[in-house]
C-alpha cells in the first residue's frame, strides 16, 4: 500500500482523522475543494464521503440538485 501526499492544508484537515487521512480518494477529495470552501465545510463533506464509500459528494455541482 503506498503512502498518500497531500497538500499540507488537506494533511492539517485531516490530521485528526488518520482513517481517512490515508485514503487517496478522500485527500484528492479535499484538495480538490479545499481552496473554494472553508475548511470545516470540506472536513464534513470528506468525512461524508468517506463514511458512504466514495459515493456522496456534498460539495459537487449536482449536489445541490438531490
């Protein structure tokens, strides 16, 4: 298993969270939106994210249509 790199805002987001911290998918995730929402808004949708198996996506264009 290789080890995930991330942006240092997205490892200190994650940083309490090892769990998820090491998942590839959610630190892309995060980084991915971290720069157009506040820190706590990404932190609950990768948590989400996280917890349905990558499928829910808070923060996606067509999030807001479900």
């Amino acid at each position: 298993m290789s080890a995930t790199v991330s942006s240092p805002g997205v490892a200190q987001l994650l940083a309490p969270y090892p769990h998820v911290a090491n998942c590839n998918l959610c630190c892309e995730y995060a980084d991915e939106y971290l720069n157009d929402h506040p820190g706590m808004q990404v932190l609950i949708a990768v948590l989400d994210h996280h917890d349905s198996a990558h499928a829910n996506d808070r923060l996606g264009r067509s999030a807001a249509l479900f």
